[in-house]
C-alpha cells in the first residue's frame, strides 16, 4: 500500500509500528505470566499458557499486516504435508539472517502451534522482547566452549539438563520447539573456517536437536524441515525493514519424525552415531534444493 515511499521513511515508520505492537502486547503477556506464577494450580497455568501464545500469535499476525502495508517483499513457499496446531512439531531450518525469523513465523503462524526458540542467556537483557520470551517459556540456554568445558568438566552436561527441563513444560500442550541447528547464521567466512562439506550451508549440530527429541520422547511427533533462500543475497534486518528484499523462496517439508530417531541421545553411542548421519543425510538434501533454488533463479 505504502510501497511508493523512499526506503528510509519505509524502514523507519516499519520500526515504529513494530515497536508499538510489540509493546502492545508485552503488556498482556506480562501480566498473564504473572497471574500464571502466582497461583500454582495445573488446569490454571494451561488456560494461561494459550492465552499467552494467543497473544503472541496475534503480535506474529499484526508484524505481517506491517508487512504487507510497508513492503511489496514476495515470499514464495511451497509445502508437502501436514501438522496443525494440535501437533508437537520439531521445527528446524537453516540460517542466515535475523529475517529467517521472521520468514518462519509469517508462513507458519496458525498453522501449527506458536514457534518457540532456545535462545542465548544473553539474549534476556534485550530490551522489550527478553521480558516477552521469559514470559512465553522459551529457554534460555548457556553456552560454553569446547576449551572452556575442558577447564571446567562438572559443567559437561548442563546444556541438556536446561534442554529436559524446558521440554518438561512442553509436554503439557502442542508447542512447536524452532532449532536452528547449525548454531549461528551463515556466512562465507564461518563457511570456511568450519571447513563445512556443504556448498550452502554451515555444519549442523545434533546436540541440540537430539537433547529436545530425547527429552520430549513420543511426545514430538512431526518434523518441519524449512529451507530459506534469498535470490538477492542475504539481507540484513534493515534490508527487510526497508523493502529492499524483493523475493523469498522457502519450501517447507513436513514429515512424521521417525521412530527410530526416538532414543537417548546422550547415554546411547551407537544411536547418537545413527542420529548424526540422518541429520547429515537431511543437510545433503538441503543443500542440494538450496542448488536448484540458486539454478533457478539464474535464468
């Protein structure tokens, strides 16, 4: 609708109204995660969990009328089979910009149970949104090195400890886990240094993936597997905001999870060999469509 205005007035008035809707409803959010704390009753704190994920879909649906009064940005998905939001569904994709997230959640809001993200501790003290995520449950994880878990062996372990004891609270209503398991966003850079055996893409990392699916068990019953390409390179945030992304081609893949991924991941060798190979496996065929998406696009 707005779309004839200069990128800057675009990116500006985007930021504004986003700001306003996201302070519009850290609000009710708040005061519902409140009132869940405070009393202690299990029937209770479920009503107040889907009130909370109400608003924060309804926070996901007005960023995406933003959207699509600001910027003429086309996202063009394609999808092969089913979940709802009455599904525990696993959700994984690669990574390349902050705008991955908000790809993910205008395709698949309403679609299947509101997306929740482990994050970085760190991340907490963003201003507005660390509030929020405290509030919706999405788990804060700490994150230490391979040299600093050497120094300080007692601390081995406690990333999967935080992941039981997040998934423990999602085992209470249809909740839909975001992993982005390669770790941090691609870049060419990181792309060399990691060495990585795909053209595309960064090494993905299993811990993660495998902690949740061990500890939510039979409860996770569908994968979505998302594939993100950006035909013009990869955007910043700013890009976004301001309209300079023209075109977004996602394609989505829903499948159950096999039952043969569902197993103990930490204590169980053999299947944490089993379960690296088919997350390689999937990654090969990631990077591969990643391929065609880049083939197509250059004609």
């Amino acid at each position: 609708m707005l779309h004839f205005l200069p990128a800057f007035i675009i990116a500006f008035l985007s930021f504004v109204f986003y700001l306003i809707n996201t302070i519009f409803w850290v609000i009710p959010i708040v005061v519902f995660s409140i009132l869940k704390a405070l009393i202690p009753i299990s029937a209770w704190q479920k009503i107040l969990s889907y009130l909370l994920d109400n608003c924060a879909s309804g926070w996901v649906f007005i960023n995406t009328c933003i959207q699509r009064i600001f910027i003429k940005t086309k996202i063009h998905s394609s999808w092969s089979g089913e979940a709802t939001i009455n599904d525990w569904c696993m959700v994984v994709s690669n990574h390349q910009s902050w705008v991955d997230i908000m790809v993910l959640q205008r395709l698949l809001n309403g679609r299947i149970p509101f997306l929740k993200f482990f994050l970085k501790k760190e991340l907490i003290y963003v201003p507005i949104l660390g509030l929020a995520w405290w509030a919706l449950d999405f788990p804060f994880m700490k994150r230490y090195s391979q040299a600093y878990l050497r120094k300080n062996p007692h601390l081995i372990g406690s990333d999967f400890e935080t992941t039981r004891k997040a998934c423990e609270k999602f085992k209470h209503k249809p909740v839909s886990i975001m992993n982005f398991i390669e770790g941090t966003r691609f870049t060419t850079v990181k792309h060399k240094q990691s060495k990585s055996p795909f053209q595309h893409l960064l090494r993905p990392k299993a811990g993660g993936i495998g902690f949740a699916i061990s500890a939510m068990g039979e409860h996770l019953t569908k994968m979505v597997d998302v594939t993100i390409y950006y035909p013009e390179g990869i955007p910043s945030f700013l890009d976004f905001l301001s309209g300079r992304v023209k075109d977004i081609h996602v394609d989505i893949k829903i499948e159950p999870i096999p039952t043969e991924m569902n197993g103990d991941y930490i204590n169980d060798k053999q299947f944490k060999h089993g379960f690296q190979q088919w997350l390689n496996q999937q990654w090969l065929e990631k990077d591969a469509l990643i391929n065609e998406f880049e083939k197509k696009s250059s004609k």
